[in-house]
C-alpha cells in the first residue's frame, strides 16, 4: 500500500478535531445570549481550546516517541469523545470553556503524529506533496463546516454541532487503529537512538535552522487561525452581515489553500523550497495591509474582505508545505517532538491572539488587520534568518571538510 494511503485516515481524525471550532464557529456570537457572558467569554471558547491544544503538541510529541503512535492516539481518543460529550452538556460559559480545555487538549494528537508519520516516510519533495494533500484534506473539512454550522442553527442549537463531532470521533477511531501498523506508527526511527531523544525539546530550541522554518510557520498559521476565529464577530460587527456570510468567506479561503496546496509540491521543485517559502510569506504580508488598507478606508466590503481572504489563506497553501518540510528535515531524530513544537508555537499564538484583540473586536476589522500585519512580518523576518544561518551551517562545514 502507499504509504500516503496508510496516513490519509489520520488526516480524517485531524480534520475531525479541527471539526470542533469551525463547526460550531457561527453560533459563537449568539453564545452570550444563551449561556450568559460576554463576547471576551465567549471568544474564551475559542481561545481555551486553541491554548490547551498547544500544551498538549509538547506532551503528545513526547509521547509519540517514547510509547509509539498507536497507545498515544488510543488514550487521546478516548479523551475527545469524553470532552466532545462534556461540550454539548454544558449548563455555563464556565463549563463549556472548561470543557473545551479537555477537548482541545485530547484532538491535539493527529495533529503531532500526522506530520511525523508523513516526514519519515517521504524524501524531500515528496514529503511538501503529502503534506500539501493532507493539508487539502484537512482542510477541506473545517471549509465546510461554516456552512454547515449555520444550516443548524436554523434547525438546532449550537449543542448539536459537538455531538456530531463525537459521532464522527467515533466513526473515524477504527479507521485510524487499521492504518497505523502500516505507517511505521510504532515508534520514532530506529536511527533516533535514546541519546538522540534525550532533551529532545532542548535540542530543538537551540538549533536555528529549525526555529527559522518552526516559527515562520508558525507564525502565518497562528494569524490565519486567530483571524478565522474573530471572523465571525467582525463579519456581524463591521459589515453588519450574519452567519451565511462567514460561511461563505471561510468557504472561499479553504478554496484558494486547496488549490494552491496542490501545486506547491511542483512549484517547489521548480522554484525550489525557499524561494517558494519566500514568495508566501510576501504574499501574505500583502494580504495582511489589504486588510489594512480597507479597515482604515472604511470599505466595508464583502467581496474585497473575502478577496484578501483568499489571498492570505492561498499564500499559507503555497508556503506551508515547504516550511513544514523543512522544519522536521531539520532534526530528523526528534520528528516527533520537532512536530508538537511547531504546532505548540502555532497554536499557542493563535490561542494569545484572539484572545488579545477579543475586546477591541467591536472597533471592526482594524485590530484583526493589525495582528495578521505583525505575525506575518515576524514570520518573514524569522524565515530569513533560519534561511541564512542553515547557509552559515552549511558554509562552514564545506571549509572543514
């Protein structure tokens, strides 16, 4: 079987987890009328959810390496369906923020094992064309259920959307149990010796190479996961629109990534993966003072806010792949632990950004803008820096030899 094929059902439990923000995202403005709060509170939701799924990339990258893929993934497994059940039975904010705490930390899981799993069972470019398609099925998930969550609030409340993501948690289980034996899900690789493992995580924090390609990813992932989760409010605040028109933008960005993340696998070959990086991080940048330019015009716009979506959403697509690859390429030994760390960086910044524009959200469009501004150049900046000190590495190890 080819080894895509093995991880693909990993990729579904993933876009699954992902399932528990965005399905129910649509109802979050409505969250305060029916459980008591504020928006702050209800912004909490997403935000608890985000912070407890970045703890837990640190534990579950340990995990992988020391147990083995199948034993972590059966005991986070587990946990969700438990915290999918606690979300749609919670009588409070306080409770169901809680709940989400668990539930977030429990879907954290795939989201370590999948890249790992890809990076030891690909070569370079083939491993930005697996992770380009996981990412389009990953992907392609969350980009309809916006619409989705919308359609059932017309017919059902918000409870509805996590008792069908434990109905599909459980559906997706044995898919995934059948497929890790053939997608060498044992344990990390036998030339990670126990040395190597050792301090993994210190190890990573004090190689360049690798914080350059980690946290310019995970920069761009953060915005666009802080932007997606303030949409909702900034679509009802600013252009005065409801749960259809968010659908419809998030719709439109998972579009733009999809077919990007689909020829970044070629484009990288031609262009090679740097410059590939490159090019989306300044494509990003320009979405981002999009953005501004139309918060601080005062366009209150549908299609040039759903425009600049796609653009920023599109360039993520095209350099994603790449700096993932490059970044588990970096310490192949610790791919595990190299995975959670990104995704801890990632999405513990998305966690620290939505909470962080939450109370300036009724001023619009302009604090999101803002946040996507300052991530991007950050992640720029970071990417050229990782660039440049794999070159010094590489330059010094030519004179030595």
């Amino acid at each position: 079987m080819h080894p895509l094929r093995s991880i693909l059902p990993l990729a579904l439990l993933t876009a699954v987890g992902l399932l528990a923000t965005d399905l129910y995202l649509p109802a979050v403005p409505s969250l305060p009328q029916q459980l008591g709060g504020s928006i702050e509170s209800a912004q909490a939701t997403l935000a608890a959810f985000s912070a407890a799924l970045a703890v837990s990339q640190l534990v579950w990258g340990a995990a992988a390496d020391r147990f083995g893929h199948r034993r972590t993934l059966a005991f986070a497994v587990l946990l969700q369906l438990i915290a999918g059940a606690a979300c749609a039975l919670a009588p409070s904010m306080g409770a169901l923020i809680g709940a989400r705490v668990a539930q977030g930390f429990g879907v954290g899981a795939a989201t370590v094992i999948v890249p790992a799993l890809v990076r030891q069972s690909f070569g370079d470019g083939g491993a930005v064309r697996a992770l380009a398609w996981l990412g389009i099925v990953e992907s392609a998930v969350p980009g309809l259920a916006p619409v989705v969550g919308a359609a059932l609030l017309v017919v059902a409340d918000w409870r509805m959307s996590f008792w069908i993501i434990v109905a599909l948690s459980a559906v997706a289980a044995p898919l995934v149990f059948r497929a890790i034996p053939a997608a060498r899900a044992t344990r990390a690789p036998a030339h990670a010796s126990a040395n190597a493992r050792a301090g993994g995580y210190r190890r990573l924090l004090r190689s360049p190479v690798y914080l350059g390609y980690a946290l310019g990813h995970a920069l761009c992932f953060a915005a666009l996961l802080a932007f997606v989760a303030s949409a909702p409010q900034v679509v009802e605040i600013w252009l005065g629109a409801g749960p259809s028109t968010f659908s419809l933008m998030q719709a439109c960005g998972v579009a733009a990534f999809m077919l990007t993340a689909a020829r970044s696998g070629k484009w990288s070959d031609a262009l090679g993966l740097d410059r590939i990086i490159s090019l989306g991080a300044l494509l990003q940048f320009a979405a981002s003072a999009a953005f501004l330019l139309l918060a601080y015009a005062d366009w209150r716009s549908t299609a040039l806010v759903v425009a600049s979506w796609m653009l920023f959403c599109g360039s993520l697509g095209l350099r994603g792949p790449a700096s993932m690859a490059r970044a588990l390429a970096a310490e192949p030994a610790v791919a595990g632990r190299a995975a959670g760390l990104l995704m801890f960086f990632g999405l513990g910044g998305a966690a620290l950004a939505t909470q962080a524009v939450a109370p300036f959200l009724p001023l619009g469009l302009a604090p999101v803008a803002w946040m996507c501004a300052g991530f991007t150049l950050a992640s720029g900046a970071v990417v050229l820096w990782g660039i440049a000190m794999r070159d010094r590495h590489r330059a010094a190890a030519t004179e030595v030899a």
